[in-house]
C-alpha cells in the first residue's frame, strides 16, 4: 500500500455529459474514473514521477 505521506486526494467537478462518458468507459473496462482521469493527465502532459525508479 502507498505510503499517506506520499499520496494527495484530489476532488474535481466535471460536467454531466463527461462524467456519462467516463462512467461509460470506467464500467466497459473496469478502471475507476478516478484513475482513468489520472491516466489522461499523466499521457496528455508526459507526467512521469521521477522518484519512482529507486
């Protein structure tokens, strides 16, 4: 389990139309919404934690 020190929870707001969407695809593939708006990010904005490759 990851450390609590190490994580952040974060809440967002979206509109209805995206939130049918990725409850959608969240349901077809069984990844939560949650991480599915992490995995986005992480690709959209070539997010790599460095710090990870100890």
């Amino acid at each position: 389990m990851t450390d609590k020190e190490e994580t952040a929870v974060i809440k967002v707001t979206v509109p209805k139309r995206l939130h049918e969407k990725l409850r959608k695809i969240s349901q077809q593939t069984g990844v939560p919404m949650s991480t599915l708006l992490v995995m986005a990010a992480v690709k959209e904005y070539n997010l790599v934690d460095e710090t990870e490759d100890k």
